[in-house]
C-alpha cells in the first residue's frame, strides 16, 4: 500500500521528478521490418542528484524488461516493481534500496511495435519495382521519443546520443551522425553512427529505407546530403542547393558556425508533418522537399525556399540553443519562422518575400483575436496538449512580435544580439526572459518590459485613431472578434505617415489613450488628399480603426494609388477584421473592396480574394438573394488583373505573375465566371489526350481541377471520373498533392460524400488527407459535419490522436455558421473530447459563433443589399 502511494504521487504532474539526470544514451534498435517490430537496448549514464529509491522516466507503448541499475563503484540493483503508466506515459522503477547520489548506469531492453500513426518510431511504405515494402522513421517532437525507446524525454534533459541499428543490408540507414563503421552479418548490417553533440531526446532521429542522394559542400566544409525516393534524386537539386546556401548565411548571420560535421535531408513518404528540423538529419515530406519543374506550381517552390531555411535555422534556434521547456516553444518557431523569412529574401530579392510575410501576420491576428487564444507563452499541463500549440500563436504571432521588436530596435541591434544569445547558451536550454535580457543589454532598450504582454498575455490592441485639428488622438483596446471589450494594455510601437512616407513619426503608445501634435509636419489638416496611413509596412501587431473623415482619405489614397501594397494589404485586412466583429457594417467594407479594381500586385490582391471568399460564405447564410449579385461583384474586381494575366504564362514574366494567375483563374471559377469555367473545362478535356500539354501548366491545373468539381454530380460524372483517373495514374506527389486539394469542392452532396469516403480508403496516404479536408466547398459543409460524426471512431483508431486529427476538427468544424450548429459540436464532442484536440475544439467552435453573430448583423442592415446590386452592374 505504501509503494502504491509512493507512485501515486508522481501522477498528475507536466514534467518529470528531478532526482535523476540523463548524461549519455548508448542506444541500439534492432529492425525486424517484415512484422514491423524492433527490439532495443539503452544504456543511460545517470547523475543521481537526490537519495531515491525511485527512478522516473519516459515512456509509452513500450515492454520493458531487463531493467538494471549499476552503480560507480560497481553494484547491481535490479527493481522490485516496474511500473509502466499509459495515461501518464511513465515508467517507474522502484528500488528496495536507495540509490545514493553520484554517477550510475541504467540498463533497459525493450520491444516495440512500429506504429502506423505517424510518430514515434513508426512506419511507412514506399514502392520499390512496383512491390510495396516497409521503411521506419521517426518523429519525436514534442514527446514522442518516449515511444521508441525509454528516456527522460523533456527539452532540458539534454545528454549525448550513441546510436547503433541492426538493419536490412540492402537499405539505407540515417541518423543525427555521421557513420562510424558498418558490420554485415548475413542479410543484416549493424550501423554505428558518431557520438552526438548534447541534445534534447525530441530531436533524436533513424531513418531506415531504400534512397538514392546527391551532395554538396558548404563553405565550412559541412558535407550536405538530400536522400530522395530511388530515381528521383534529380528533384532534390533545389533543397540541396538551398540547405547549403542557408547553412553558410546563418554561421555568418549568427556568428556561429553550424555545430555538426554532415546535414542530412531525406524525403519521406509519410510523414504528419510538412518538416522536422531533427540535429543533422531534417525530415520532410515529399512534395516539402522534392522539386519538379514541371509539376510543383510557383507557389511550391516559393513554400520549399521558406521551410528549406525555416528548418536549416533550428539548427541554431531550437538545436544548438533550445527552449527549457514547452512554455517557450515560440523561442523555436516563431524565430526560425521569422529569419526563413529574412534567409529567402537574401537568396531571393526578387521575390519581395517581407510583403508576402504579411500573410503570416494575419494568420496570427486571426487566431489570437480568439477569446480561447492562449498567451504566446503558454502554460503546458499535459504532454498531449503540447501538440495544439504548434500553432498560428507560436509560429505567426511568434514571427510577427519578433519582426514588430526587429523593426523597433533596428536590424544590427537585432543581429549583434541574436549572435550573443547563441554563443551565451549554445548546448544549454533558454527561456524568454533570457533573450529579452541579450537584447536590453546590446540595445538599451528595457526589452522584457516592452515585450511583456506580447508574449505573456493572449491577444492584442486595436488602434482607434481620430483627428482634430492638428491633433491625432490614439486609444488601444483589446481587439476579439467575437464583439466583446477586453481588458488588454500594451506598449505599441506606432508608426504613421501623413499625406507622404516622407513625412512620418513614430512613437510607443504606453498608455490607454494618448494625443499627438502633427503641426511639425503639415501646416493644415483640411485638405482631404491628406492620409494618415497608421502602422507602415504593416510591421506591428494590431489592427487599426480609422474614424469615418479618415477612412474615407484612405480610399482615395488607394484609388490615386498613393499607398504601397502592404499598407493597401493592412487597411483591408483591418477593414475585413472589424467588419467580422460587428464594429463596421458589410457596405463600409464592400465600399473599401471596390476601390481596388485596378489592383494588380500579389499581396494586396491574394487578400482581396480571402476577403471575397469570407463575404461569400457569411453572405449565403445572411442574404442569400444577393448571392448572385455579390458573386458578380467579386467576378468584377478580379477581371482586370485577370485579363492581363490570361491563362499562358509569358517568357520571361516575373515570379508574381505566376503567382497570381493560379489564385485569380481558381478564384474565377469559384464564383462561377461562364467564360474562364468553360475555358477551364477545355483545357481540362486536352489534358485527358496529353498529361503534359502545355495549355495547363502546375500553376493553372487548379482552376482546371475545380471547374471539373463545380460541374460535378451524381448525373454528371464523367470528369469526375476522368480526375479520380488522373490521380490514381499520377506518378508525383505535386499532382497527387493538388487534386486532393480541390476533389471536395463540388456543390453536390452526394459527390462530397463519395469523396470523404475515398480520403478515408487506402487509395489516399494518411497524411494527404489534410489536403482534401481543408477544400471542402461551402454548399457541403454541413454534410461534412454530418459525415464526420458517423466516422468519428474510424478517424479516431485510423489515425491516432495526433496531428492530423486536428485537421478534421479544425477543417470541418469552422466552416460552419450557425449557433445550432455550434451547440450540436459542443455536444458531439462532450464525451469524445481529448487533450490533442481540446483547444482546437474550442477555436473552431468560436469561429462558428463569431460567424453566427455577423450573418445576424448583416441581416439588420438595410441598404447592403442595394449596394450589392449597384456594385454588381458597375464596370
């Protein structure tokens, strides 16, 4: 009874007793990939630091035997219980006698599954000479080493890593290090990597499999590999070439040359997530890391650029100097988000990437306008939860503080003070706090003070901004979508310009309100040319709310094209937010929407076309009469660039025009534009004669896929089917990819169904599901709703409680519009509710109330309608 009590008392707790502490991993696996099992050893260097007779440590779906503690001095204990917890996801072993403080060595044999969900040591197929056969990966983060082998498995518990597998001769087997030796014992090899440099037990990596590689070397001399699928080591030319580019920027961006003697890249076939940043050996999916000229889209490449660097940053920021705990995840993600962003503008100027950031900022505005947002810094009580905050607040939010406090403090502040921050903590763990005081004593600047309640507070201000005279009154308050008044306070970084970017000011708004004298810069404010555009660039984290006289000065400015596209991108984007929280009404938007007709860049008019979509999807609950109209309007704002655009790329055309055409073609087709649907379905017909006709390229197939859908029903099949062909007889995973993406975006229920059922079936990998979910079209999401709930335990034991099963919460959950709708989620998931979703559930079912709350807005208001009609006839 006593020793049950003892265990007792290490449940219910986030993190690990602190009695013992990991130094060394001697790890072996042997595979058995035929039955899809391994058995495994590890020798665990052990400093006890406290008398015990417990020792507490990681893990999960393993069975555990042969457990032997030995002291320095040479004794033997061999525990009386081992106590292996499921829902804690803890082994305990407990001893008859204390193990007194000093160095020992703790003994484990074990053996294991390898699981088909995707983490932990898990696998995956891959087809060699047309026979499928098995490989294994792993996928450790957040806290999924613990089911590969038992470990003390938290962030801050970093030890070195001897690694050593019993593989396949035939196959190839990759980790961390670089390979020692290899000994061959009939059909089996043994594998022996380095001993790694000290690092947490989430970024240990094995990779076992059939690949072929090319290799470069950085201007250190880092030998840079990408592993890719048998015969297309081709494809990886471009993550290859940018791997080593982006390992020699970073050395010198923080003056610290990369820790490991060999990069690693290796495109896996399954894999939950885009990419795994592992020390030494990044993981990706495929179509994350393999490029194909003639089938990934503009779009494609531009993504692989960005996680290609996002990755190679961990490196630093996540690897060699990692978060102490999951409270800081942001320190990894939102930083390595934020410099892959700066590495790409670097490597690609032309690409103009800072704007296209933008796109980041909003992601993070959206979620964290959320009363059920949580704080950038979040508090972690179960291992499971960490999975739901790898999300738009630590990656987008993240991203955006951290360009908001770069922008504030200026770019060589910022980099002196990265570079110190890394030499400070390399091979240690960090917390935030350590980097505000790096960068107060490089700046001056009392950072932590300035950045408190960005990153420990959830959500953030809108500016409210009057004028008087010569006098500009700014008021903050906390900005929720849902209507309501919170209570936030922040130190804003303001920026504004008046009339020109040549005459500008800045300054920190610490208070609730404050007023600013604008006499030093304009004689009089009467003139009506006379802008103030707040937030420049768009590089602060909040929205801003123009008082009417001055809304009105920005609408002109935009048709006088006096703005730059991120400042056109910020007043549409504010404008979209407070029109979704009731604060403005849909004529003042649908107003500010038509004075971009003339629009032509990317940024400005990618958001254009969100912002069309939303206004659908509210407007066919609210006032389903003017569907037509509202539709016709939208068709309207969009033919211009259209026209110039045409379906053809033109040699030598910049990287936005490629860009643009595949969202302005796809954004036509949605809204049902007789002449590009037709166009669509033609070139889609020459497609079934010629899988490589140059009439559609990767960048225009998606417009072609979706007039197929939209055409789609039980009656009318035929191109339906055709598509299901071209995507069963697709040999890539680019055209896999992105048929998946638009196959749910028929009107037709029936077709919906059909399709929902086939993401399920073993035609379509588990981890492309997610882009068939996100595709769903308008017309269907009930259905959705509805097939969701009758396979909920199927999804459930198909793919684990995981990443991916966010995706069906998140993608199937918030379209929906109604409080009805609301209610009936909230009590599906009363007694289905789990803590990899829990946050994700509550989100999704906020953004259906926030929906609810404006179609009853807009329905009260009385001239919209009129206003659609007109815009509708306007050319």
């Amino acid at each position: 009874m006593e020793q049950k009590q003892s265990i007792e008392q290490f449940k219910g707790r986030a993190r690990l007793p602190n009695f013992a502490i990991p130094r060394r991993y001697d790890l072996h696996l042997k595979l058995d990939l035929s039955a899809c099992t391994y058995s495994g050893t590890v020798q665990i260097n052990v400093s006890i630091v406290e008398e015990t007779k417990f020792l507490v440590l990681n893990a999960l779906e393993l069975d555990v035997h042969e457990v032997c503690f030995t002291n320095s001095h040479g004794q033997q204990y061999r525990p009386s219980d081992v106590v292996l917890d499921g829902d804690e996801e803890f082994l305990v072993l407990v001893f008859d006698q204390a193990l007194g403080v000093g160095e020992g060595v703790l003994g484990i044999g074990f053996t294991a599954v390898l699981n088909a969900h995707l983490k932990g040591f898990y696998k995956c197929t891959y087809l060699d000479g047309g026979e499928k056969k098995n490989m294994a990966v792993t996928q450790f983060e957040p806290v999924d080493a613990r089911r590969c082998f038992p470990c003390w498995d938290e962030p801050a518990l970093k030890a070195t890593f001897k690694i050593a597998v019993d593989v396949p001769s035939e196959l190839t087997a990759l980790s961390n290090m670089p390979i020692i030796s290899e000994k061959l014992d009939a059909n089996v090899k043994t594998v022996y990597f380095e001993e790694s440099p000290i690092m947490s037990t989430y970024l240990v990596a094995v990779v076992v499999g059939l690949f072929e590689h090319i290799e470069d070397t950085t201007s250190d001399g880092v030998k840079v590999r990408a592993y890719c699928p048998v015969g297309k080591s081709d494809k990886g030319e471009f993550a290859l070439n940018l791997a080593v580019k982006t390992l020699d920027l970073f050395s010198k961006y923080f003056s610290t040359p990369f820790s490991l003697p060999k990069l690693d890249m290796v495109a896996v076939p399954e894999f939950s997530g885009g990419a795994m940043e592992n020390y030494g050996l990044i993981t990706y999916r495929e179509n994350e890391m393999l490029y194909d000229h003639l089938h990934s889209t503009t779009a494609r490449k531009q993504r692989m650029a960005i996680v290609v660097a996002h990755e190679v940053a961990h490196q630093w920021f996540g690897n060699l100097v990692t978060m102490e705990w999951w409270t800081d995840l942001w320190l990894n993600e939102g930083f390595a988000t934020w410099v892959s962003y700066m590495a790409t503008d670097i490597l690609f100027p032309e690409w103009k990437i800072w704007s296209q950031f933008l796109q980041q900022t909003t992601g993070g505005l959206v979620k964290d306008a959320l009363e059920q947002s949580h704080p950038i810094e979040v508090e972690i009580h179960h291992a499971r939860s960490i999975l739901e905050v790898f999300d738009d607040i630590s990656y987008k939010k993240g991203s955006a503080v951290i360009r908001m406090l770069q922008s504030y403090l200026g770019d060589d502040i910022f980099q002196k003070s990265l570079s110190s921050y890394i030499k400070r903590y390399s091979g240690k763990n960090a917390k935030t706090e350590d980097l505000w005081s790096v960068l107060s004593e490089e700046s001056g600047v009392k950072v932590s003070k300035l950045m408190y309640a960005w990153t420990k507070k959830k959500g953030y201000p809108v500016i409210s901004v009057k004028a008087k005279e010569h006098i500009l009154e700014f008021e903050q308050t906390q900005f929720l979508s849902s209507g309501l008044q919170g209570d936030g306070n922040w130190i804003v970084p303001i920026n504004f310009s008046l009339g020109s970017y040549d005459r500008h000011k800045s300054f920190l708004l610490e208070t609730k309100s404050r007023e600013v004298d604008i006499s030093d810069l304009v004689d009089s404010f009467d003139n009506e040319q006379l802008w103030v555009k707040i937030n420049i660039d768009q590089s602060g984290f909040y929205r801003v709310n123009y008082e009417d006289k001055l809304a009105a000065r920005l609408r002109k400015a935009i048709e006088h094209n006096s703005l730059e596209a991120t400042d056109k991108f910020g007043i549409l984007d504010d404008a979209y937010a407070l029109c979704e929280a009731c604060e403005q009404s849909l004529s003042s938007l649908l107003s500010l929407m038509d004075v971009y007709r003339k629009e032509v860049d990317y940024i400005v008019l990618t958001n254009l076309i969100d912002v069309c979509y939303n206004v659908v999807k509210i407007s066919s609950e609210a006032i389903p009469d003017s569907a037509n109209d509202l539709k016709q309007f939208f068709i309207n704002l969009l033919l211009f660039p259209a026209e110039k655009l045409g379906w053809d790329s033109i040699p030598g055309e910049d990287h936005f025009s490629a860009l643009l055409r595949a969202e302005i073609l796809q954004a036509l087709v949605i809204f049902g534009h007789d002449q590009t649907q037709k166009e669509a379905l033609d070139r889609f017909q020459t497609l079934l004669n010629d899988r490589n006709t140059p009439l559609l390229s990767a960048d225009t197939k998606g417009a072609a896929y979706i007039a197929v859908m939209r055409n789609a029903s039980i009656s009318n099949r035929k191109d339906f089917e055709s598509l299901l062909n071209v995507y069963r007889e697709a040999n890539t995973v680019q055209e896999k990819e992105r048929i998946l993406r638009f196959l749910a975006s028929s009107p037709d229920p029936d077709t919906v169904l059909e399709v929902l059922n086939f993401f399920l079936s073993d035609e379509v990998r588990d981890q492309d599901i997610i882009y068939g979910l996100f595709g769903i079209s308008l017309e269907c999401r009930e259905i959705a709703w509805t097939w969701l709930k009758e396979n909920w335990d199927l999804i459930l034991s198909k793919y684990g409680a995981g990443l991916l099963l966010t995706h069906f919460v998140r993608d199937i959950v918030t379209p929906l519009c109604s409080n009805e709708k609301a209610d009936e989620v909230e009590e599906f998931f009363a007694s289905r509710v789990h803590p990899a979703i829990s946050m994700t559930l509550k989100q999704s079912i906020a953004q259906v109330r926030i929906k609810a709350r404006w179609v009853e807005h807009v329905r009260q208001q009385q001239s919209v309608q009129e206003l659609v009609k007109e815009l509708a006839c306007k050319k």
